[in-house]
C-alpha cells in the first residue's frame, strides 16, 4: 500500500514517468479550469503546477496538451459490462470515449454470485450466454477480472435477480424465508469481498413478484458494509411516484444511500412529469441519502418487453433470437410485414431485444441538469445493434448537452461524470484530479468532443478524445487513429470509504 510518506517522497522528485503539459485542467470537483502542468508516476498523479513551474522535471512520456481539457477518466455508473470486461478486455466502446471506470452488476442482474442450472433467464441473458457466467462466488468475479486486466477499472454491484436465480426454483413468486438467508450470505460474501452494495431491477417480469419485504430483508446487510442500494424501478411509467417511494422506504429501512437507476418519465401519458418526480427526490433527500443517474437520450434500451408494446412512440426491435433477420427494423413494419398486431408480433419475436423511443427531451433534459444526477450510460454490448449510448454517452453530454444546448457548464458536466460519480459510489482516490490521486485521466478537446454514435450506425467511436490514461498507462489515443494503445491497466475497484449510514 502507497503511503502518505511515498506519495511526499515521489512528489518532490524531478522526475516521472508521464508530464502532460499546457493542459485546461478541470479536474472534477466542480471548480474553474486553470491551465495547469500534470506529472505521473507509478500509476498515481505526483505533481500538479502551474504551466512552466516543473520546467526542469523529465518524463519517460511527454504530452502537449495546448488547447486542450485534461480531466479526470469518466466513471460510467451504469453498466451491464459483467461479463465483457473480461471476454473482451479492450473494452474500445468505454474507453474510447474517456471512460476509465464502469460499474457493473446494476438493474438486478450481474455476473455473480451466480450459478446457472439452464440458460440465463430475462434479463440476465443481457450479459451473455450460460456460458460467460462462470463466477458462483463474487471472490471468483474479482479474480477474473483482476486476471483478465481490462482496459479500465471495474467496480461491482450485486444482482438482486442473481441471487433470486440461485436460490430459488421459480421466479415468479416471493422468496421463502429460507431462500431470503441464503441470498443474504451471497451478499455478505460479496460485500466482504469488495462489492458497492445491492441492485434490483423490481420491473423486470422475474423480479417483479418480489415483494418490498423481500428487498428489505435483503437489503439489511448493506449498512455493516457500508454499501448502498441502486434500483431500476418498479415502474418508470404511472406508478413512478409509489415506486420511488418504494425505494426511499427500502434504503431508509437499511440505514444506506439511495440511487435511482436511469431515472426517466417514461411513456407518452408520463411526458412532462419530470418537475414532479424530481420534486419527490427532493422531498425524500431531506430525510436521507438519495441519488441517480440519467443517461443523455430520450429513447431506452432492453429485452422486449410485452408489457412495453405500443402505438404511441417508435420501438426498434434490435435482435431476435427466433428471427434474427428483423434486427434494426421498427415493430410497426415487422407487424405490417407480418399482417399482425404490435403485441402478436412482439410474441413471435422473442426472445428478442429492443429499442424504445418513449421520452421527452424537456424530462431528460431536467432530470440531466439536475443537481442529484450522474451520468450512466446503461449501454448494451452484447446487442448486435446497441443503443449509442454504448459508445456515445459521455461526448454527447460534453458537446451536445454542454456546449452546443448549454444545458450545464462543462466544469458541471465533468463533475457528473467524475468527483460526484466517484463520491457517491465511495471509489476511493478517483474522481479527481488531485496530487496522490490515481492517474485516470482524459484529454479533449472541448470545441469539437461530440458522440458519434448513431441509432442506426452505433459502433462508432467518439470526436475530440485524445488520449486516456488508466492508472496512468497511456492507453487509447484518439484523433486520426481512434485505437487502443494495447497497454491494459485496469483493475477491479474494492468499495473503498464506507457510505454513510443513517441513524
């Protein structure tokens, strides 16, 4: 372990290993750029000056950053990377577009504590196939990753319908008492182990029949750990309101955080809802800890849900495993192909996939720029046709989002995807720009950083990302090459300070 007293002796050196030079730096906490000289060695950030003033120090590695925004990496906090950061360690779709850390194992599904007696069921084949789940213990998760060494960091919830999947022989109904415990001694292996807390995903159709008692009961060994509670919602429809209430009940009844996932107004009938929902988080952060995350577009990616079948917004079936041939094509002209209606058709396509174009640019926008609110991008890898979110998320709230709607300053914008992502999932020593720092780190170039990623080409990585350093390895540069350096640097992140825990 690096001591204070390493840090001080490696600080005081002339030399280092990597000095980025000329660089705005904005380094996550909210604060005013400064142009600023930045000096790595040994994976950590060991000087910061300002321009001119280590003049004399030599480096392995120099960087012009003239022009330029330094920041800290982006720590993506909603993600279904489980099983990619090892079958597919490159990880290009994160890390080319400034992501240094992803949290896994969010929406009640993650890649362990996991043990299969068949395929994986809904929504966990999102991760992959019976095959990539591997991990019965989250101690064999960590180690996977640990060896598989990804392109970037790797910090980890556990899956609520995981842990459902192992202990009990049908989904569809409330665990027993019996089944509850042994879920609990899952969650308390992972927690020992380094897991951020708990997820569920209570709208998905093999969580749903859990009641609130279940989650709280499964909920209470997070605050010994110090961890938190995120969830997709019960519902993100009409019932968004008790479902949050549901969630407040649950984290105030376990003493821990609360984190949205993926808050939305979801629905046409729902449209315009936002300043009420937030209006509700607000409420509810009077009496304890409450956040969430958002991702920057208005339209939502999953399975195809029956229960999501309509009329009212466009739905882009993505995959289907019984009719591969529709991926990228529009429900409508699948059921006009077809000669059946929207919910028929669904049903003869599944299992399959989709995307839903069912939100309103005024809620996404006001629940982005709102103060409670990090960025996840809640990407899909393993879709044949993801949602650009995937590749995209983090430069369109750089380009579009800041620059171009002036939605949020970019030191705001920065902030939510760095220092607060990193204080509210307790990732100790990231997030910032800070001397004895890890050296996560992205450069860009603020006038031209957009997503390029669109719905109907998604697998395109991002403009004006110029380099990426993950525990200070030089490892992406962008401009004309847009490639992995091939240097893997990453690591899986234990849950480092606690969380605070309510009276």
């Amino acid at each position: 372990m690096t001591t204070d007293a390493d840090k001080l002796n490696a600080s005081n050196s002339n030399s280092c290993d990597t000095l980025i030079r000329n660089v705005s730096l904005i380094d996550g906490s909210g604060a005013a750029p400064f142009n600023a000289d930045v000096a790595i060695a040994n994976g950590r950030i060991v000087k910061i000056a300002a321009v001119g003033e280590i003049a004399g120090w030599t480096a392995t590695f120099e960087c012009d950053g003239s022009g330029k925004v330094l920041s800290p990496g982006f720590i993506d906090v909603h993600t279904h990377d489980d099983t990619n950061v090892i079958r597919q360690p490159e990880m290009l779709p994160k890390l080319s577009q400034g992501v240094t850390t992803v949290v896994v194992g969010n929406c009640g599904i993650s890649a362990s504590p996991v043990s299969l007696q068949g395929a994986p069921p809904d929504p966990m084949n999102l991760l992959g196939e019976a095959e990539d789940f591997s991990y019965p213990t989250f101690a064999s998760y960590v180690a996977a990753v640990n060896l598989a060494r990804p392109s970037i960091n790797v910090a980890a919830l556990v899956g609520h319908t995981a842990l459902r999947n192992n202990q009990m022989d049908r989904l569809d109904r409330a665990a027993t008492d019996e089944e509850i415990a042994a879920m609990c001694a899952q969650l308390i292996e992972a927690l020992a182990n380094g897991a951020l807390g708990l997820s569920t995903g209570l709208a998905y159709g093999n969580a749903i029949s859990a009641p609130t008692s279940e989650v709280m009961a499964l909920a209470a060994p997070l605050a010994a750990a110090g961890g938190l509670y995120a969830t997709h919602l019960r519902s993100e429809f009409a019932d968004i309101l008790i479902a949050m209430d549901e969630a407040f009940r649950i984290g105030k009844h376990a003493r821990v955080p609360v984190v949205i996932s993926h808050l939305k107004c979801a629905g046409v009938d729902n449209w315009g809802r936002s300043g009420e929902v937030l209006a509700a988080l607000e409420q509810a952060q009077r009496y304890q800890p409450i956040g969430c995350d958002c991702y920057p577009y208005t339209a939502s990616s999953s399975t195809l849900d029956l229960k999501q079948v309509t009329d009212t917004f466009d739905i882009q079936v993505t995959w289907s495993e019984p009719h591969p041939e529709m991926g990228g094509k529009l429900l409508a002209a699948i059921a006009a192909e077809w000669n059946l209606d929207l919910f028929e058709t669904a049903k003869r396509l599944q299992p399959a996939g989709a995307v839903y174009h069912g939100m309103h640019d005024d809620d996404v926008n006001r629940i982005l720029s709102h103060p409670a609110t990090v960025v996840g991008s809640d990407g899909l890898p393993n879709d044949p046709l993801p949602h650009p979110r995937l590749w995209g998320a983090f430069p369109r709230v750089l380009g579009y989002y800041s620059r171009e709607k002036k939605l949020f300053p970019l030191t705001v914008a920065i902030n939510k995807m760095t220092g607060l992502s990193a204080e509210r999932f307790g990732l100790t020593e990231r997030g910032l720009v800070r001397e004895g720092y890890w050296a996560d780190l992205v450069l860009f170039d603020a006038e031209t950083v957009r997503d390029a990623a669109t719905f109907t080409d998604p697998m395109q990585p991002a403009h004006g990302i110029e380099a990426v350093w993950v525990n200070g390895v030089l490892s992406y540069r962008g401009g004309a090459e847009k490639a992995a350096t091939g240097d893997r640097a990453g690591r899986f992140l234990a849950r480092g300070r606690p969380l605070p825990v309510m009276a």
